[in-house]
C-alpha cells in the first residue's frame, strides 16, 4: 500500500513537473506500397508499411512530438490514425476518413504531427479506411519522460508489443464493399500473433510459423498487447505463466492479477510477466472470442506463439514437449466481461459530478433496403437506428471549419438524437442511412448510456472514441435502469480508456469533458460494424478564446479531389 502510494505520488509528480525543454521529436517516414505475401498455400497482395507486418513501433516519451511522414506507393487512398492519441487542438492529425480528412491518394505524401502530452503506455496506429487496418497497424509505445525507471510499477528488464492480429487471405478493399448489403458475417482465416499464423494453421501439411518470444529465467517483461483484429475479442494466455495487468488503453490501472487476458478490438492491455517457469518452451495463445452460437459455421480462430527459455530459434522442430494453456471455451463471454469489470483506475482522477447533457445510445443491427440494390435488403449496423454515412465528398471537419459550410457541403447530414426514437429500440426494420452528426458545446461534460440489444445476444460491442479518453462508470447485463444502476457508478476509482466494451445483453456508461474542438468519432472497432454505420461523428466546438479554438489545417492537408 506505502509503496503503491510513493509510486502515485512520483507519477502526478513526473507528469505535472516534466520540463517542457527536452521534449524530443519522434520522426518517421511510412512508406505505404503493396506486397505479396504467402500464407495457407495462398499469394496474397497485402498494402503495408515499410513492408512490415505489423508496421513499425513508434517509441516516444510522454510529451515528445511525433512526426510520421506518410508516402502513399499503394493503389488506394490511406489516412493513419493514432489510436487513443488525444490531438489535443489537433484535430486535422487524427486521420479518420472522410472524418477529418480525405484519404491521401495514391504517389501523394502526407506528414502527421502531433504530441504525446499527459499519456503514457500502450497506444497504436492503424489505417483508417475500409478494412486496410488489418495490413496496415503497428504499436505505438509511450514510456515515461524520466525514463523507464519512473514506471508506478516493478521496473520490468524487457517491453516487447505483442500485437494480435488477423490473416484474412483476401482483397481487403473488396471485402469492405462485400460487408455492406450483406446477411453474413464474415470471417478470417487465422488469428496472428505478431504477424506470425503459428502451428496450429497449416495448409497440405505446411505449418505456419510461430512467433517466438525468448525469455530468461528470473527477468520480468512488460508485454504491450494491442488487439489490432478486424473482428472477435480475444483470450490470450501463456501457459504456465501469471499476469499483472497494469495498464489499459494507455491508462495505469490497480495492479492486477490473472492468467487470462480478455482484449477487444481496438483495446491495448499492458502486462507483466515474470519468466519464473522451470525452463523449457510454453505456448502463448491468442483465440478469439465467438460468444455467438454454433462452432460450426465460427471455426476457431487461434494463433499460437512460444515462449522458449532455451533461447531457440526454431523452437518446434527438435521434438521438446511444449506446454499448452488450458484456454477457456471460445463461445464463454463471462469471463471477458469480469475482466473487463476487474480493472480501475490506479490513480484517482476527479470524475465530473455534474452533467451537462446525457445521451442514450442504442448500438445494434437492423435490416435495411435500398431500392436498385442486390440483394435489395441487408444488415446494417446502427446507433440510435441511424446507420452511419461517410460523406462522400469532402471531410467533415473541413466543412465544419470552412465557415461553417458543412451543410451546404454534406448533403446527407442528419442530427443526432439523444435517445432512440420510440417504440423503435431494438426493431429489425426502421433503419435510415445518414451522416448523423451531434454537435456539442466546448467543456460539456456527457455521460453516454450505450445499450446493446438486451433480447438477442450479439457481439459485445467495443466503443471507440477518437481524441478523448472517458471514464467508465459501470456496466451491466439487461436494460440499463437509470434509477437503480446509477447506484452502482463507480466514481472513485473507474477505469480511464478510449473504448468501452458494451457487453453482450447489456450497457456500459461512459462520462467525459468536451475539451477538444474538431470533430470526433464514436464507433465499434468491429470492422464490419463501423464499415455499416455503427458510427457517429461528435462536432465539438470551439471554447472562447484562442487555445481554446481550433488552428487552420497542416499547408499539406490532403485535398478532397478524386475521392471515389
Ligand atoms: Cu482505432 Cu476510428 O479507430
């Protein structure tokens, strides 16, 4: 307890004392192009960056400026977003299509500039248009500024980004357009650890490698785990090994311990784990969580890696036994959940008591038909029965920023309801397409319900919030009861992140501060879901005085031309 207060007490220290003057600045240069690459028997074009995958790890100390110049070899357009970088005043920098930006086109460059002010821990970043985020991702490390020394936590020997992702085998892009009018839910064909499929997916008797994690007995080692899937949740475990979680969405959480890890898409969850096993090799495994229904049509997706204290390279071949972690059942949702419920916050932060405006968002799908489509009708995903519209010709944000223009430029805008509309929640049917967009006055404190379908099980639906982190509240199954469940808020010590897993059957609430003019995204990281609608776009504007307003965009910005 002394020590985890010492350790509070240096960290509000470090982050509030942390000299303005060596700041340094990160520079990278993205070269985006398209490559084959050969997995399952199958050659398939993949769009990465500098041939990586995953991408490159930025590593910065809190307060550095990142610049990453963006050079765009592939044959489609491509914006970058800094997952859970908070752009404060920056707005033009978060990279969400159509959002805050075009896409930057084919043999045109784009440079992002930003800072990591005020975080500290495991971020990312990954492409943000149509499904080329599978391809297109990598770690975003930020230590502390006095160095690794400063952690809250025991000072780990080793950090090593353990990013689980997916194959998909396939025309990314093409697979974006068949998302849409579509009654199917589609699928990978393997989860990767570090871009590695492991030995459990094999092809005519060629077995894909594993990723290979090399420990030494006694050392302890900071996993940076980042779930950059398109699709499920995910359990990881390393079999014969314990965790400490102590970070989540680049947020220090109490110290906790489990074997079991459970990350949604778009989550970063920061471990330690202490090589203390009797020598030998253990499987580390990724599976991704399918709470819903028949193995049959939902294969397993699982990606093995090894940790090996034998300092092997090819750990497999020499015929020593690996030890397997006993995984739980890929449809078992609870224990997600609690793991999810377990964690808060390692300092306590002064949660806003007094609302200013409360939204109650249903997030789900509905059946929707359009005129002149094949087939006519299809599954959309929806927040508040509005199925989400990327404008087509112009950025949001630009709009918003030229004057005001934004409806004279988007034709298809649609405010924003706080609630559902009556008697809709949850039907099938009633489903409009529209920018839907909800505007919001500079320091607003929200408090969000976000409800998914309380009848029918579905995803558990991981809410992602572009340039703010929000604390969350509470979560539970069923309808949530304002006068019952406000009860249950936790306001002493919640969880600070950037995405909110709505569970299965159930709620979540979320409360944040509106302090960041720009317009910002709300949307599921289920790739299916946000490439249907499952977004919305909050405009916030500007407070009254000049660092409190918006600069002009980057002279680089990309320009709304040729946008297909
Ligand atoms: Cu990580 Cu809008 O997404």
């Amino acid at each position: 307890m002394a020590v985890g207060v010492v350790f509070f007490l240096f960290l509000v220290v470090a982050l509030a004392t942390a000299p303005g003057g060596d700041a340094a600045v990160v520079e990278h240069t993205f070269i985006v192009s398209q490559m084959m690459l050969n997995h399952l028997c199958n050659n398939t074009p993949v769009i990465v960056v500098n041939g990586q995958l995953p991408g490159p790890a930025i590593e910065a100390s809190e307060g550095d400026s990142i610049v990453v110049h963006v050079i765009n070899k592939s044959p489609h357009g491509v914006s970058i977003h800094w997952h859970g970088v908070k752009q404060q005043l920056n707005c033009w920098a978060d990279g969400a299509d159509m959002i805050t930006q075009c896409p930057i086109q084919p043999n045109k460059n784009f440079t992002y500039r930003f800072n990591v002010i005020g975080q500290e821990g495991t971020l990312w970043w990954h492409a943000h248009v149509a499904c080329l985020r599978a391809t297109i991702h990598g770690a975003l490390i930020i230590r502390p500024r006095l160095g690794s020394s400063s952690y809250p936590f025991h000072k780990p020997d080793k950090e090593i980004p353990i990013v689980i992702g997916e194959w998909w085998g396939t025309d990314l892009v093409r697979l974006d357009k068949r998302f849409n009018n579509s009654n199917f839910a589609y699928v990978p064909g393997s989860s990767t650890i570090n871009g590695k499929l492991g030995d459990l997916n094999n092809c005519f008797g060629f077995i894909e490698e594993n990723y290979i994690l090399n420990v030494e007995h006694g050392k302890t080692y900071l996993l940076r785990i980042v779930n950059a899937a398109l699709h499920p949740q995910y359990y990881y475990k390393i079999a014969g090994h314990m965790f400490t979680v102590v970070a989540a969405d680049a947020n220090y959480v109490k110290p906790y311990m489990t074997d079991t890890i459970a990350i949604a898409p778009g989550e970063t969850v920061d471990v330690l784990v202490v090589a203390n096993a009797p020598p030998g090799m253990y499987y580390m495994v990724a599976l991704g969580i399918m709470s819903l229904g028949p193995i049959t049509e939902t294969p397993a997706f699982i990606s093995r890696g090894i940790v090996s204290y034998n300092n092997q390279a090819n750990a497999t071949s020499d015929g020593t036994p690996i030890m397997v972690p006993e995984m739980p059942d890929q449809r078992e949702e609870t224990l997600a959940f609690y793991f999810h419920d377990n964690l808060t916050s390692l300092v306590h932060h002064r949660v806003p008591a007094d609302v200013d405006e409360r939204l109650f968002i249903t997030v789900d799908t509905g059946n929707m038909c359009r005129k002149g489509s094949v087939p006519a009708c299809g599954l959309v995903s929806r927040m508040n029965n509005i199925s989400f519209q990327p404008p087509a010709n112009g950025s949001l944000l630009h709009a918003h920023y030229s004057n005001n223009m934004i409806n004279n430029v988007i034709s298809t805008l649609q405010d924003f309801p706080s609630r559902p509309p009556p008697r809709m929640v949850f039907n099938r049917g009633h489903t409009s397409k529209a920018t839907s967009l909800r505007r919001v006055r500079y320091n607003t404190t929200m408090e969000i319900v976000l409800q998914g379908p309380p009848i029918w099980p579905s995803y558990p639906n991981p809410m992602h919030l572009h340039g703010h982190d929000f604390f969350i509240l509470a979560q539970g199954h069923g309808r949530y009861n304002a006068e019952k469940d406000v009860q249950a808020y936790n306001l002493l010590d919640p969880p600070v992140r950037n995405t909110a897993l709505v569970p299965v059957l159930g709620w979540m609430v979320i409360r944040f501060v509106t302090r960041n003019p720009g317009v910002w995204l709300l949307h599921c990281h289920i790739q299916q879901h946000v490439s249907t609608g499952m977004a919305v776009a909050f405009v916030v504007e500007n407070g009254p005085t000049m660092d409190t307003t918006l600069p002009p965009p980057p002279a680089d910005y990309p320009s709304c031309d040729n946008q297909n």
